[in-house]
C-alpha cells in the first residue's frame, strides 16, 4: 500500500490532573488543509499551531463523545466554521448536540482535500466510538491505548464489544500503521501496529470469556493498570 508523504501528524498534549490527555492536527502539507482530532483542553495551542503555518482548519473528528474528547469542539467548530465528525451511532446513542455536525458510519470514507478518512466502528468503551484510518495513522480515542484498551463501564460500555473490536482491529488493520491514542499511560502515540500487538495484552485474547473476566476483573485498584 502507498502512502500518502504529504500527510503529517502533529501531537498536542494536555496535562489535566491525572490524565495526559492527546489531541492530533492531522495537515495536508499540498492543500495546507489541516483536521483536528478530539480537542479538548488545548485549544489555544491547537490555534498556535495552525495560525503559525496557516494552515486551513476543515473538520473536527470526535472518536468519541466523552468530555475530555469533546470539550474545545463546539468553539473551535465555530470560530473556524468547520463542521464536526462523528459516528452516526454516537450521536443518537448520547444526544451528541452540535449545530454543525457530520454524522458517519462503518467504513465510511470522507475526505477534505487530501486527507482521506476512512472511519471504523469499534464499540466497547462506548456505544459508537469510532478510529479514524488516515494514510498509515490510526486514530484510536480510548477504544485501544498502546498500553492496554478503553475501561468498558458507563452509559453504552460493553466489553464483549471490546473483545469484538480487538479481533477485528487485528484483521483490519497493517501491521506498519502507527497508532495515535486519545491518552499515553506511559509510551508516546505513534508507535507502529505490530509492537502495539505484541505487547498489549488485550489484543491476544483468543476466548470472549476470558478477556471479559479480565477486563472487568474486581479489585483493579488503579483504573489504568492494565496488567
Ligand atoms: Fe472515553
């Protein structure tokens, strides 16, 4: 498969609390068109970036519709008139409210120039979470982490979900793809599929049981110790 070169990825990181939190700028260097994925809390540094190099900001992408994905979305959606992205199942599912809002199914591609979107359903963390594949980068939010995989309680949470989405993030995606998660618990975003899979845990479950049982498993004392 070809890559497209002109695609790059720039990390925004946020510190809030206890949770480092990433956002992605995701920019067409041919179009200077520029999407940014899940802001929330880094607006201003979001802004820098693409005042600096000018670049053209045509779409936030939600992975998912949690507080610390969405927060900034509805301000930036407005001051720059770019519409918002989500999966069609988030938004009935939660009552996602936006007034500027695309709605996306399974493997569904939409582009803005040359940044070409193609979104995957992965339920499990929620009802409709989605990873966003552009170019050889996978957008993952809390449904896979480097270290581990998205806690599978609350409103639409389901971890047999997960299980489904762990196998089928497997099969769907090359091994050289780089993942970009919505938070680090320790590695930078970035790293490529194929150590992702080998050493995250969650993505050598073979039995639904037993990966139920270990990721609801009691006395998990802190909620991102993922061993
Ligand atoms: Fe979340």
């Amino acid at each position: 498969m070809e890559y497209n070169i002109s695609i790059r990825v720039i990390s925004v990181k946020a510190n809030n609390n206890f949770l480092k939190n990433y956002s992605y700028i995701v920019h067409d260097d041919i179009s200077n068109t520029a999407i940014v994925i899940d802001p929330s809390w880094q607006m201003k540094e979001i802004e820098k970036k693409l005042s600096k190099l000018e670049m053209k900001l045509s779409a936030i992408l939600l992975t998912h519709s949690h507080i610390d994905h969405v927060f900034d979305a509805e301000k930036l959606s407005n001051k720059y008139n770019a519409p918002i992205v989500m999966s069609q199942i988030e938004y009935e599912y939660y009552k996602f409210d936006s007034n500027n809002l695309i709605t996306v199914k399974h493997e569904e591609i939409i582009n803005f120039e040359n940044i070409v979107i193609v979104s995957l359903i992965t339920p499990g963390h929620t009802k409709g979470s989605i990873c966003y594949l552009i170019d050889n980068n996978l957008f993952t939010g809390d449904t896979l982490f480097i270290e581990g995989c998205g806690i599978c309680w609350g409103k639409g949470a389901d971890p047999s979900d997960m299980f489904d989405t762990m196998q089928y993030l497997k099969t769907r995606i090359d091994k050289n793809v780089l993942i970009y998660p919505g938070h680090s618990y320790g590695k930078e975003p970035g790293e490529i599929f194929e150590s992702v899979c080998k050493e995250n845990v969650y993505l050598n479950f073979t039995d639904r049981n037993n990966f139920l049982s270990f990721r609801m498993r009691k006395g998990q004392i802190k909620l991102f110790d993922f061993k």
